[in-house]
C-alpha cells in the first residue's frame, strides 16, 4: 500500500506541475490573486477607498474580512504569494478529496491509506477540472475555503484523528466571513443538530464582520448595508461564467432583472436541496449531505464563478465511487447507466464548455450558446430533481411496507 500510496502521489505532483504551468503561463496572470492584493493594500495603507481600488476594471467584491486576511498577501512580494498560493491549493485538493471520502455514508467508508490512494489519483485527474483549472489561473482560494468546510465537518462528526471540540465551527465561520457562500453549512450544522459547532461558526463569523468594521469602519457600513445583497457590484449577473441559478435565469429570460422569479425559485432551491441534505445526514450518509448542502449553496448563490464549483468536485469523486461499488455488487444496469452520466459530466467538466460562449451579447444567446452557459445549473438542478424523487419514491415504498404489515 505505502509503494501504491507513493506512486500515487508522484503521478499527482506531475500532473499538478502540469497544471501550474498551464495556469502561470495562461491568460488569467492570477488577476483574481491582484485584485486580493489590492484589498489587502487598502488594509496596509490607511483602510479607505476599498471598493473605489481596481485592476483593469476588476473591483474587490469580497467582505472587508477578506481584506484583513489578505493583507498578509499583499506585504509579500507577487510571485512569492503566487507560489505560495498555487502550492497550498495544490495540496488542498486531494487533502479536500480524502477528508470527503472519510465522511460517513451508506457505502462502506474506506481505510484512511485506501481513502489516501484514491483521493490521490482522482485529484490526478480533478485537477484538469475546469473549476479546479480555473481556480490556479486566477490565483483564487476557493481550494482553500472548500477545504476548511470539510475539516470542519470532519471534526463535527468525531472522525478519527479530527477530535471535537470547543473550535469546532471556526473553519466554516472563517470561511463564511471570507465569502458568503460557506455560510449554507452553518445552517447544516444547525439544521442536522450540531448546536455548539453551529454556534461556534455563527459567532465566527459575527467576530469576522466585527474585525472588519474594527478596521475598515466605512467599508464595512458600505458593504453590510445592502451592498453584500446586491450582485450587480461584483458583476453583471447574466456573465456565462456566473453558473448560478440567477445567471441561467437572467441568460434565458434575456433580462437581468429576474428578481421575481429567482427569489421564489431560489428558496424552493434552497428549501429542497436542505432537506435532502439533512434526510442524507438522519440515514448516516454525511458524504451525500455535504454533496446536497454544498451544491445547494453554489445554485442559490447569486454569483457562482466557474472556479467556485470547486466545492462540488467531491460529489464527482463520491458518485465515481458509488458508481463502481454497485457495478461490483451486481447493479450493473444501473451502474452503467449513472456511469455514463457521471462520465459526460466530467467530460464536460474538462471542456470547459461553460467557458466556450463568445461575445458579450449575453443576454441574446443562440440556444446552443444557452445550453452552453447552462451547464453547470442545468447539471446540479438534475442532481437535486432526481434525488427528490428518489427520495419520495423510499418514502412511498417504505409506507406501503408499513400499512401491509
């Protein structure tokens, strides 16, 4: 295991060097990973104009927490906070793979040197992922943050080697006050009973939006008082890579004013893919609650750049492998079934295909164009509908059981 386990690991290093290479020589120039820095100078230097700074036309979008943190980006020089950046989310993502494949679930979980191999080798591969691709050429953190909700979740749930205890929550709270959409897991906690974790990650983040009125006073009356609620500051909406539900809506309705029906729908959404997740958690199965909670966040958000998805590439590795252990166990009807459909996602997911819309007519798309700028809703919506009604089918089932006995 320790000649497989070691194999394993060089065969990742290359690819992920690959990678790198790929990102630092694209045409992204880790913009995401300057405009940080602009925010983190903004900290360094006096704290005012946090929302005016720019880098070609790029705006610091994120809470003034984040800027706080990323100060200590900006005291260091570009390419060594780029390295540093590019090497700790290489590192994260099979570190983020292996801590979802030690989540409880119905199949059997593997061994922590099982679990090590595979997280590897997929993160061989999930690497080229256009999310994961995406996330090392803008020089964003998304790797990072996805890997502290599940180290959270990992000691929520007493794994081995993740002991609970009073910091418990920190992580996703700290992850939440850097980004908003981490925050849906907060409610997870709360939601599957994890009173003090959710507790400890609700005042987290409170501290983190305290800290950032702390030292960005103006920023922060700005951003908290209505701005964080407003998406047209970051972006227009209708932008294909904004692979949310209001950016599908805005897409195909031909109008960014959408509010009417996004809002509604959203909480269906938001209402839908919770309860799934929390069902999930009651059966035991956390791995497919993470999976539910983490693509609810991503639809309901709404902004969700490609790179943000990086959250739901364990649900590819989670469904491959269920995908494989009913083939073994005689399902294979259905395991050839789901794994054709898990095979056009990741193929779809290695495209690029999101990314393959052109020109900035965004709100008068061909429908090939549309499907295109689709991709990713269209995918995790089929996720939530198909699990909704499996679920409803065990329930119909199980209470036909009932009333025959």
């Amino acid at each position: 295991m320790r000649a497989r386990g070691g194999a394993a690991l060089v065969v990742y290093l290359i690819s992920a060097a690959g990678c790198c290479w790929y990102a630092f020589h694209g045409l992204a120039h880790f913009v995401d990973l300057r405009v940080y820095r602009l925010g983190g100078d903004v900290v360094l230097h006096g704290g005012v104009g946090l929302y005016s700074v720019r880098f070609h036309e790029l705006p610091f979008t994120y809470p003034p927490f984040a800027a706080v943190v990323f100060s200590a980006a900006a005291a260091l020089p570009f390419s060594v906070s780029a390295v540093l950046l590019a090497g700790a989310s290489v590192v994260a993502l099979p570190v983020m793979l292996y801590l979802a494949l030690r989540l409880p679930s119905v199949l059997p979980v593997l061994g922590s040197r099982e679990a090590w191999l595979v997280a590897l080798l997929a993160a061989t591969a999930a690497v080229w992922l256009e999310p994961v691709r995406t996330t090392l050429g803008y020089g964003q953190i998304d790797l990072l943050l996805a890997l502290l909700v599940l180290y959270d979740l990992a000691c929520a749930l007493r794994l081995p080697g993740f002991l609970p205890g009073l910091f418990t929550g920190v992580a996703i709270g700290v992850a939440a006050g850097i980004k908003l959409t981490p925050g849906i897991f907060i409610v997870y906690l709360f939601l599957t009973r994890r009173y003090r974790a959710a507790a400890t990650a609700a005042i987290t983040f409170g501290v983190a939006v305290l800290v950032g009125f702390a030292v960005l006073p103006g920023a922060s009356r700005w951003y908290w008082g209505g701005q964080f609620a407003n998406p047209g500051h970051i972006s227009p909406v209708q932008d294909p890579e904004n692979q949310s539900l209001l950016g599908a809506l805005a897409r195909t309705m031909h109008t960014a004013d959408v509010t009417v029906v996004w809002l509604p729908l959203a909480c269906l959404v938001a209402v839908t893919g919770l309860f799934l997740a929390c069902i999930a958690a009651r059966r035991g199965d956390e791995a497919l609650g993470f999976c539910f909670c983490a693509v609810t966040g991503l639809l309901i958000s709404p902004i969700s750049w490609t790179h943000h998805w990086v959250l739901a590439v364990p649900a590819l590795l989670l469904g491959g492998l269920a995908v494989y252990r009913g083939y073994r166990a005689g399902h294979v009807r259905t395991a050839v079934f789901c794994g054709f459909w898990l095979a056009v996602v990741l193929i779809l997911g290695w495209l690029r295909l999101a990314r393959q819309v052109t020109g900035s007519n965004w709100l008068g798309l061909s429908p090939s164009s549309l499907i295109s700028s689709a991709s990713y809703v269209v995918i995790a919506l089929a996720f939530l509908v198909v699990a909704a009604w499996y679920s409803l089918r065990q329930r119909i089932v199980a209470r036909d059981v009932t009333k025959r006995l």
